[in-house]
C-alpha cells in the first residue's frame, strides 16, 4: 500500500491499517445519506437534498431569533439518485459494482470502457474503476 493513499483528487489520507478516510465525504459517494451543518451547509437524507443559505448575515439573524435559517430543498427520484451515485462512486479508488446501477448507465458506453479496460466483468458482477485510480490493485476486494 502507498504511503499516501488518493481516494478522490483532491483528498488524501495517509495509508493504515484503520481507514481515515473522511466519512462525511464517503456518505455521499456512497450515497449514503448525510448531514452538513452550517452556513451553506448541504445536506441529503431519506430522498431530500437540502441547502443552507450561503448567506452569512442571514444565517445568523435566523439563528438568533431562534428559527431555522433559509434553505434550498430538492426531492431526489429515485433515477437522479442512482445516477448520482454512479458519478461520485467513481471518485474512489475502489471500483464501483453496478449491480442495479446498471439501468441508469449508457450499455455501450460501458462496452467501449470494457475495451478500454476501464470496466471489467467480475464474478460479483459488472465493475466501472475510475480513469484515475492509482494502480490495478483497486480492482481486488478491500
């Protein structure tokens, strides 16, 4: 293992036998869910992806007349969910099973990133590595 393990471009943490890496960032390239406090803060939980003010002087008058600060909320489908994660869960090293993924990604395009040896074929299914995962050994089990 390197010394400095990438796990997305411009995040680094130092290689161990823990994982430091940041979870906030893994909740959502993972997509899992997550909550963001502050001023501008994004959030996404159970389908609803919702945005603090970026507003500094709002975001503290509302705070200190006790209600909740101006936000942004978008209902996420289903669909825009499963594309998302298809996008960011390229962002790690490990390579991304599509599994029920699948449905959502261009069939041929994946064809051609086959050829390109960016997509391999796995027994645990259908598996798309990032163009700039550091070395072949993101293809093996973490």
């Amino acid at each position: 293992m390197p010394a400095i393990a990438g796990y997305e471009t411009a995040n680094f943490c130092r290689a161990s036998e823990r994982d430091l890496r940041s979870r906030h960032n893994l909740a959502y390239w993972l997509g899992r869910d997550y909550l963001a406090l502050g001023v501008g803060a994004v959030s996404t939980i159970g389908g609803r992806r919702w945005r603090n003010t970026p507003r500094l002087a709002r975001y503290m008058r509302a705070l200190e007349h006790g209600i909740v600060p101006e936000r942004e909320i978008e209902p996420l489908s289903t669909n825009v969910q499963r594309r998302e994660r298809v996008m960011l869960g390229l962002r790690l090293d490990e390579p991304l099973v599509l599994g029920d993924l699948a449905e959502v990604v261009d069939e041929s395009a994946v064809s051609r990133l086959e050829l390109l040896g960016s997509c391999a074929a796995m027994p645990s299914g259908r598996r798309l590595r990032s163009l700039h995962a550091a070395d072949s050994s993101a293809w093996g089990h973490r």
